[in-house]
C-alpha cells in the first residue's frame, strides 16, 4: 500500500477561500437575519399575550 500524494496547494487556498466566503456569509447575513426573526415572533406574541389579557 502506497502513501497518499500531499494534496496541492492550489486545493488549500480554495478551500480556505470557500471556508472564509461560508463564514461572512453565515455569521455576517444569516445570523443577524435569524435574531430579527425571533425579534418579530418575539414581539407578536408579546402584543398577542396583552390583547388577550385586555379580553379577558
């Protein structure tokens, strides 16, 4: 059984360069968007929980 070959450099930078793109793109767009989300369910059922109240 032979030793595996090094992977080349080129695969290195592109995948550093994926991992970098994936990150900014998870941490920088997606997480902000996420708490806004739960910000907004958040605050509706607030609202919702202060009418009832009201009602009843």
């Amino acid at each position: 059984m032979k030793p595996k070959p090094p992977v080349p450099l080129w695969r290195w930078v592109v995948w550093y360069a994926t991992l970098g793109v994936a990150l900014v793109l998870f941490y920088g767009l997606f997480t902000p968007f996420w708490f806004g989300l739960r910000s907004l369910a958040w605050l509706a059922e607030f609202r919702s929980r202060r009418r009832a109240g009201r009602a009843a």
